[in-house]
C-alpha cells in the first residue's frame, strides 16, 4: 500500500480515537499517508480559520482532536499527517477526499440492521470510490481458528478477487497469515487446509476447495511471504464468515453493488458484515479492471 493515501474520518470520544489509531498503524505497516477530515459546524472556530490549522488552534477548538493529531505525526512524521477540517455531511466530505487509489477508514455504525443503513458508515460503503474500512475492536470472547489473522471472503466473483488483493497486500504489510473462506450450503462442516503444514481436515476434494485453490494461488505467487489457509464453512454466507473471522485482525469482503430494492430483498453480505462482524472490516466494491491484474 505505498503512498497510499489513507482518509479517515475523525470525531469526538473513545471510537474516533480509535479508528486514527486504527489507520495511524496501518499507514507506519504500508508507508502510507493519513487525511484526517474532522467535520464541524459552520460557526466553529475551526470553520471559520482559514488555511493549514496549526496545533495551537486546534488546541483551544478541540483538545483531545489536538492530541490526536499530534501523536499521529509523532508517529509517522508530520509530512504524512494532513489535518482537513469541513462542514457539512460527515459521509459525503469522506467520499469526496478520497480518489481510486485511497483507503477510507471510519467508525462502525452505532445500530446494527436495517436501523443502521442511514448511518454515515453504510453512505460510504455504497459511494466510496475506494475500499473502506470499518473499525471495530475486536472481541476476546470469542477466538475463531483465524484469530488474529486476516480473513477473506472467497466465492469467485470480481468484487471477492479485488477483497484478496486488498487482503494480501494487508497481510504483507502487517505479515500476518491470510485464510480464504469459502461459504457454501453445499458443504456439511467447516473444514480448512493450511498451507504452511500440509495438515487438512478434509479427506476429499469438493468443488468448494477447487474454487479456493483457482482464486487464492495466484495471489500466492505475487505474495510468497504470506502464510496462507483455505477454509470451507457450512451455511449460509454471512454467518459463515462470522464464525470464521472470530477474532480477526481483519474481515474482508468484497460488494456487488447491488441496488436498494436488491439489497432490500437479498440484504447484502458487506453490510452484514459491517454491522455484526466482530473484528474490523474492509469492503472492496466490484473493480472489473482488476479481475485479470493476475491472471
């Protein structure tokens, strides 16, 4: 992810300071940059100061803001950390920081469901020009086989290709291992191969690890250093990936981008991920240009 271009929505309390951390650490991983936007209201001192806002500033309208910012540039250099401030829609000043190449990273929504899609974090997902990130501890109570790993989606689709991407370029970085998890209702238990030591827990092949092994291997090629597992769960999509990323240093899925009315009647996996997954979780839209980058 060199000199990628990290834009991440900041507010007030523990979960704003949170997500900063969240992508102050994944650009000192990559080698990115950090945008942080910070949307206030329009008679706010921040609002009306014009130009780059000096710490001082910032300081008297927004200490804990103040603080946040000056770590991050302790950390990565004051050079990486850009201070945007704006008024107006937190989710449309995100989506029109960030380019093609960016990375958005912001807070989970603060409902779960279809009480949740009119959150800031759903608006992103559906008009982000680039993968985003949603931010979310991840809970100790629950330790799936991947915990700690990053978890991606695999079902053969554009979208899922360009979530392996993202995935093993997040796993280098981070040199983390990568399982790629197929859902299907076709399979009757959850199953996985770990590459590292050759030990299964499978004694056929289904058409479900065929499928892993056509979408994941040339990933594999381009990312040697990345230990990797394939793995098939049992069910339904959504609460199949659930289980799998119990403990994930991060969850990522790809988005079809389907329409309101489908996503109404189908629901979408992205967004239930987002709302249920219990680890932070990146959503790729559908990029044809990259389906054959590999192949």
């Amino acid at each position: 992810m060199n000199e990628q271009t990290i834009v991440v929505g900041v507010g007030g309390g523990d979960n704003g300071r949170q997500t900063l951390a969240w992508a102050v650490a994944d650009a000192a991983a990559a080698g990115g940059r950090v945008r942080v936007c910070h949307v206030c209201a329009a008679d706010s001192l921040l609002a009306s100061y014009g130009g780059p806002i000096p710490l001082s500033v910032l300081e008297l309208a927004d200490p804990p803001l103040a603080r946040a910012v000056a770590a991050a540039r302790d950390r990565l250099g004051g050079q990486r950390v850009r201070l945007h401030v704006a008024t107006g829609n937190v989710g449309e000043v995100l989506v029109r920081e960030a380019g093609w190449g960016d990375l958005i990273v912001l807070g989970a929504p603060q409902h779960s469901g279809w009480a949740s899609r009119a959150s800031t974090t759903h608006h992103v997902i559906e008009r982000a020009p680039c993968p985003t990130v949603v931010v979310r501890s991840v809970t100790d109570r629950v330790r799936g086989p991947f915990a700690g790993q990053v978890v991606v989606g695999v079902d053969g689709s554009a979208p899922a290709r360009a979530a392996l991407e993202l995935g093993f370029r997040f796993a280098t970085a981070h040199r983390r291992p990568l399982a790629g998890v197929h859902v299907s209702v076709a399979e009757r238990e959850d199953i996985w191969f770990d590459e590292t030591t050759l030990e299964t827990h499978v004694v056929e092949v289904s058409e479900g690890l065929v499928l892993l092994a056509d979408e994941v291997e040339p990933w594999q090629h381009k990312y040697p250093s990345v230990p990797v597992r394939r793995a098939l769960y049992s069910g339904r999509t959504l609460p199949g990936l659930l289980r799998a990323a119990a403990g994930a240093r991060l969850l990522v899925v790809g988005d079809r981008g389907r329409g309101p009315t489908a996503r109404f009647v189908l629901g979408s996996v992205a967004h239930g991920a987002v709302d249920y997954a219990p680890c932070p979780v990146a959503v790729v839209r559908d990029d044809r240009a990259r389906e054959d980058s590999v192949r």
